[in-house]
C-alpha cells in the first residue's frame, strides 16, 4: 500500500525525480519499520513522511516507530550500491544514492518515546553512474 499510495502521491505533486527509486525506498522503510520496530500506540501504528527539499529537490523519506535505537544502524548506512546477492531492505537506500539517518523521537515533555529513520532521495540520480 505504500507504493500505491506515495506513487499517486508523487504524481500530483510532480516531484521531478524518479518516482519509481522513491517508492522502493518507502516502502522498504516502512517493512523495515514493522518487522524491526515497535508499533506505536495506540493504533499498533508506524508513521510514514514525505517532503521535498527545496534547496535541492530532493526527497525525504521519514518513518517513525516507538522502538528507540535502531541496532545495526551502522552496517545499513556503510552499505555499498553493490548488490551483493539478493537486494534487502535498506540497501536500496545505498543503490540509489540516498542518505540513511536517525535519531531519536521525544514527546513535547521530552521524553524519549521512539525513533525517526530518514532517507534522502536525490531528485537527480537516474542510475546510469
């Protein structure tokens, strides 16, 4: 659903990259998010943001869950464009030149109550690199 979804999404916005690499991504995050994460509550819910850059065109990709660190976090940023065997998860984000980050989610008192996980997606990459 989140590919139906952000595919129209990007559509109508016409975002100027490529539609198809930014719908991957997404959607991987948000699978990343539901088998890694925790769900927040109430709802059993994982939060799905996207927005343009408007510096650079770039799109941003953010989903939030309620489990706050992300283990291996390491290892899926350094990872190579280079498929090596069958393409998982947040390799994606590597082979189409994105920026993976993180960082804690708090509440308005402050408290820690989950994490943001960020994929940047250059508007310009069209895979001929």
């Amino acid at each position: 659903m989140t590919r139906i979804h952000l595919r129209a999404w990007l559509t109508v916005m016409r975002w100027i990259g490529n539609v198809d690499q930014a719908t991957r991504v997404a959607s991987h995050l948000v699978e990343n998010a539901v088998r890694h994460g925790t769900p927040l509550q109430p709802g059993n819910l994982v939060f799905l943001r996207v927005f343009g850059l408007s510096d650079s065109n770039d799109l941003a990709i953010e989903v939030e869950d309620a489990l706050p660190d992300f283990p291996g976090f390491e290892e899926a940023q350094n990872q190579s464009g280079e498929a090596r065997g069958k393409p998982t998860g947040l390799w994606w984000v590597a082979h189409y030149r994105g920026r993976l980050s993180w960082d804690v989610t708090k509440n308005n008192d402050g408290r820690v109550v989950g994490k943001t996980v960020q994929a940047i997606i250059p508007a310009t990459w069209d895979g001929s690199e």
